[in-house]
C-alpha cells in the first residue's frame, strides 16, 4: 500500500509539472488599418500561435509566446524573439488568451516574418489601440506603423493544460493526504523486549 501510494503521489507530481510546461495553441487572425504614414496599405495575417501558461495573474489568464505561424498578403510570421534577446525595444511576449481580452499589453510581443524585402521584426502592443511597428531589415530605424484594426483569438480544439493542471495538482493533494493518513499504520513499533524467568511460573 505504502509503495502504490508513494506512486500515485510521483505520478501526479510529474503529470502536473509536465503539463504546466506543456504549450497552450490558439489560432489567430489580425487585420490592420492604413495610416497617415501608410494610407492605402493594409494586410490581413491569420495563422497560430503557442506559448506556456502564465499564472501570475488568474484573473486575466496568459501564455508566455514561445512559437507563432502565419501568412498572408505577403506577409509571414516565422517566429517570436525570446525575451532578452533584442535589448533596444521593450516587450513582455505576453498573449492575454480570455476570448474579450485585450491580447496584449503596451509592452507587446517581438516578432519576426518575412516579406519580398527580407526578415523584419514586427512588434505588436497595445497602448490604448492596437499597433504593430513593422521594422525595415535593410534600416532598422525605418519603422513602418500599422493600425490594426481587429485582433481575435480562438483556442485550438486540443485540451488545455490549464485544466490537466489542476486535475493534476488535486490527485497530488489527494495522494498526500492519503499518504500522511496511512504512513502511521506501517511504522514499525520499537520492540518490546519481555523478560520471563522459570520462577515466574505459576506453581
């Protein structure tokens, strides 16, 4: 019993540390508007997205980007940059995955895709609107804002961790207790030594 417990309790301590771990995925679709600095030019991209769940603030689930595919008009998404890699724009790479959320905060996340002029960084924040600062490969100081217009996220027909997390953490918790409350039983005793001589015998 004392082994079948103790592994039930590592079973549940791994499959809630490895989902934790394991990527959420949503699919995506961001539209942008014209600007003054780009009248008439607008794209529409559409693709995935993936990332692993932040818990630091349960009222306003996120995942922490880690991977991102998608295309359109020209435009390809290849990838997200990881947080401390590009030390001259500040952003978080934060998806705020609450379907009536505001996706992103004014930090953002740092992209990049691909165009007929080469691999740009793409940054996508929302500082009241949402934004996206398209940089010029070739000119890194040449930055291209659009409007976007529209941002949805829908999540991917798969289970989320999120869930499996706390299935998860309640058989580890119910394994614990189950293990503090059956351990006394199997605790040997120490062994009472009992003395007996032949004179103790009745006569």
């Amino acid at each position: 019993m004392r082994i079948r417990i103790l592994s039930l309790a590592a079973s549940a301590l791994m499959t809630a540390t490895t989902l934790a771990a394991r990527a959420d995925s949503y699919t995506f679709t961001i539209s942008t508007g014209s600007t003054s600095t780009t009248p008439g030019t607008t794209f529409v991209v559409s693709g995935t997205l993936a990332g692993t769940l932040n818990l630091s603030n349960p009222s306003n689930p996120a995942i922490d980007l880690t991977s991102i595919t998608g295309a359109g008009q020209g435009y390809v998404f290849t990838g997200v940059v990881p947080l401390g890699a590009n030390t001259s724009i500040a952003y978080d790479n934060l998806i705020f995955t609450d379907p009536s959320a505001t996706h992103v905060d004014a930090l953002g996340d740092l992209i990049t895709l691909t165009s007929p002029i080469g691999t740009s960084l793409a940054h996508v924040y929302n500082n009241g609107a949402y934004h996206v600062d398209v940089f010029d490969p070739n000119d890194p100081v040449d930055i291209t804002p659009f409007a976007i217009d529209s941002f949805s996220l829908t999540p991917s027909a798969v289970p989320e961790p999120s869930s499996w997390l706390l299935l998860g953490t309640g058989i580890l918790a119910f394994a614990t207790a189950a293990a503090c409350k059956l351990f006394p039983r199997f605790q040997k005793s120490p062994r009472q030594h009992v003395i007996t001589s032949k004179d103790s015998r009745p006569l």
